[in-house]
C-alpha cells in the first residue's frame, strides 16, 4: 500500500513539473492579445471623444473671442464721420515722413491683395468685398471708425485752414498727435489725413491747432492752403488710435488676420485667432424710405456691390444710409483631425437667408466644422444728416 502510494505521489508530482502544453499557451496568447486589442479600442475611443470635445470647446471659445473682437469694432463704424454730412466715397489721402500710405502705391498684404480691393481707399463706415463665388475665398470686410475724445461732433473752423494749421472755434478734447480727417463735402474729391503737432498747448492758445508737417507725423500730401479747402471745408477729429481696418482670413494658416489701413501698427497683418475657416458677412438693410424690417443683402449684387458703395454720389449716400446692421458668419475647424466614418463634405452659412453652401476638399474632411454668427447693430449711422441735394452728382455740404 505504501509503495503504491509512493508511486502515485511521483506520477503527480510529475506531472506537476511538466508545465503548461503548446495549446495551452497558444490559447493564454491568444486571450491576452484580445484582451489588448479590446482596451487599445476603447483607449482610442476614448481618446476620439475626448479630442473632439475639447476641439469643439476650443473651436467654441475661439469664436467668442472672434465674434467679440470682430463685434465691438463694427459696432464703432462710422464713429466721428458719421455726423459729419456727406462724407462718404471721399478718397483718402495719407503720407507720413514723406512716404504716401493711401492711396497706396502697392498691393496690401495677403490676404487682401487680390486686385478687386481698390489701392484707394474712401471713407466708409464699413464695406464688403465679397470672396469668389461659390466656394472661393472669405469675404474682406473694412471698418472706419474715429475714437477721439470729441464724440461725432465735427471741429468747426473759424478760419479757412493754412498750411500751419487750423484756427476753431473751440478744440476741446484735441490732443497732440491726433489724427485729423479734413474733408470738402461740395465736390467729395478732397479727404486727407492731418496730425496735430506736438507744439500743440491747449492751455495757452486752445483754438489754434498747428498741423505736423516733417518728421513721423502725418502729413497732407498737397497741403491745405487754398483750392478746395476753405472755410466750407469740414475737419473731423479722429483722436490718437482710428480704426481704418481690414479684416480676412490667410488661407495658408487659418488665421482671422487684420490690416492697419494707416500703418499705425506698421505695414504687417495682426493675427486675431486661430483654426478660422471662412468668413462671410451680409448687409442688413432697411428701405429706400428708412423704414421697415431689416433685409440681408450680398455684396455681390447690385446695388451692394463695391462699386455701388464707393461712387460718391447721392445714391451712393442713400445706400450707406441704409445700411443699419451687419451680419456675420464664422466657420471654425477643429485644431486636429477627427476619424470618423461619415466625415462632412459641406458647411452652410446664412442657413435662413439666401443660404451659402461651401464645399469641403476631401483633405479638409478630417476635420469638425462649426458655423457661428452674429448680427452687430450699426448705431453711428442711424442718424446720418440727409443729402442736401438729390443730385447724382457730387454733393453739397449741409448746411
């Protein structure tokens, strides 16, 4: 019994120490590589959420700030022109140091470069230049605003202006180095940048204003004695920081770009946000009357069209003053690629009114597209002084 016994105990204990089979450990493999792949599947899973949560976050904040940013300096158009009367389509002149800046001399930077923005540049509270259609490029808005402590409220002169500068009834708020803007409404021909100089001193001669003429002031290019400027002529205060702005995307990087028209801030584009795909904007209109709800107009049809806008005229007049709003759409696109098995092919803007769909290359479907607009009220220029005459022709000052 007990050798019996004893050669159980081997048999046991030896096929204890034999160890798993080949099937056995074909089978463990094949367990723990499915167990792998599983939570690799749910990692990725997990990390595809994640991405396109956050890219959507991301994309959601960037807009605010876009929107806020794009907001508030359209909401400023036509600040310190509006009130002046008639001063739409006045070609800009500007030179400092001897260098002329508007009308410039060559094509502005990317992405405003295309030949359909006009090298001269008129006083306008804001203007479209729309993209190529149907899925071209962003459309190129422009925002002229002042920001001089004086309000809308022009500088009424008390003399016809010189060379040495201009004599007011009163300058209160004007600075040195302020921006000027002398207009002459009557033939809508004459619009130059003038800076106040720094021997300016309100409190021993506060009605004389002497205007910078060498040096890194702005300087009129002509010259303000005699000729068209006199005593019916019209200079407005712009204060220190203007805003004559473009606004686009740079396709090469999707970047919301802006473009110093003054050189102010020097001759580059200021990057204002990241990841911003399409930019499209419409005019929100009211009738010939000034009454009635608001209509969303291209700007790439008559009678919105660039050329309808910047003619100067009476009619040109009646139009901008019929603009009271704008609306813009942003598209942004999510920072990273998104696999998905049924990516988007189109995107569309002003879903509710004359709606543009864009279509999406095939290697820009990777990626999450999200579409946000807003309306910005403009407030300036609901109270424009009407045309004096109904003349098509160049206009007469008001009176």
């Amino acid at each position: 019994m007990r050798a019996n016994l004893s050669r159980r105990e081997k048999a046991l204990a030896l096929y204890r120490d034999r160890g798993f089979t080949l099937v056995e450990v074909l089978v463990g493999m094949a367990l723990s590589l499915l167990s792998m792949l599983i939570i690799l599947q749910l990692f990725s899973n997990s990390d595809a959420r994640k991405r396109m949560t956050s890219g959507a976050a991301e994309a959601q904040q960037t807009a605010n700030v876009s929107l806020y940013q794009l907001g508030r300096t359209i909401r400023l158009a036509g600040a310190g022109l509006a009130q002046a009367g008639n001063v739409w389509g006045c070609p800009i002149q500007a030179s400092r140091g001897g260098s002329q800046i508007l009308p410039a001399t060559a094509a502005f930077p990317a992405p405003f470069a295309d030949s359909s923005i006009s090298l001269t540049v008129r006083a306008l509270p804001f203007l479209i230049y729309p993209g190529k259609a149907p899925d071209g490029q962003s459309d190129i808005i422009v925002v002229m605003a002042g920001n001089s402590e004086t309000g809308q409220a022009e500088l009424h002169m008390v003399g016809p202006p010189t060379a040495a500068g201009l004599t007011l009834q009163r300058s209160n708020g004007v600075k040195a180095r302020d921006l000027i803007l002398m207009t002459v409404p009557s033939t809508i021909s004459n619009c130059q940048i003038a800076q106040v100089d720094t021997t300016f001193n309100a409190s021993t001669a506060p009605n004389t204003l002497p205007l910078g003429s060498t040096g890194t002031n702005y300087n009129t290019a002509t010259g303000l004695s005699g000729g068209a400027y006199n005593l019916g002529s019209v200079a407005l205060h712009l204060g220190a920081n203007p805003i004559f702005a473009m606004f686009g995307i740079l396709d090469t990087n999707n970047t919301l770009v802006q473009y110093d028209l003054l050189n102010l801030s020097g001759t580059a584009t200021t990057v204002l946000a990241d990841s911003v795909f399409d930019l499209r904007a419409r005019y929100g209109v009211v009738a010939a009357d000034g009454t009635g709800p608001l209509t969303w107009q291209a700007a790439n049809a008559s009678p919105w069209q660039v050329s309808d806008l910047m003619a100067g005229t009476a009619a040109s007049l009646a139009l901008v003053d019929r603009i009271r709003a704008v609306r813009i759409s942003l598209v942004f696109r999510s920072a990273e690629p998104v696999a998905d098995t049924s990516p988007p092919t189109t995107y569309v803007m002003f879903p509710d009114a004359s709606p543009i769909t864009v279509s999406i290359p095939t290697a820009n479907q990777l990626y999450r597209y999200q579409v946000y607009e807003s309306v910005i009220p403009l407030r300036n220029l609901r109270f424009v002084p009407p045309a004096c005459s109904p003349s098509t022709a160049a206009l007469p000052r008001c009176s």
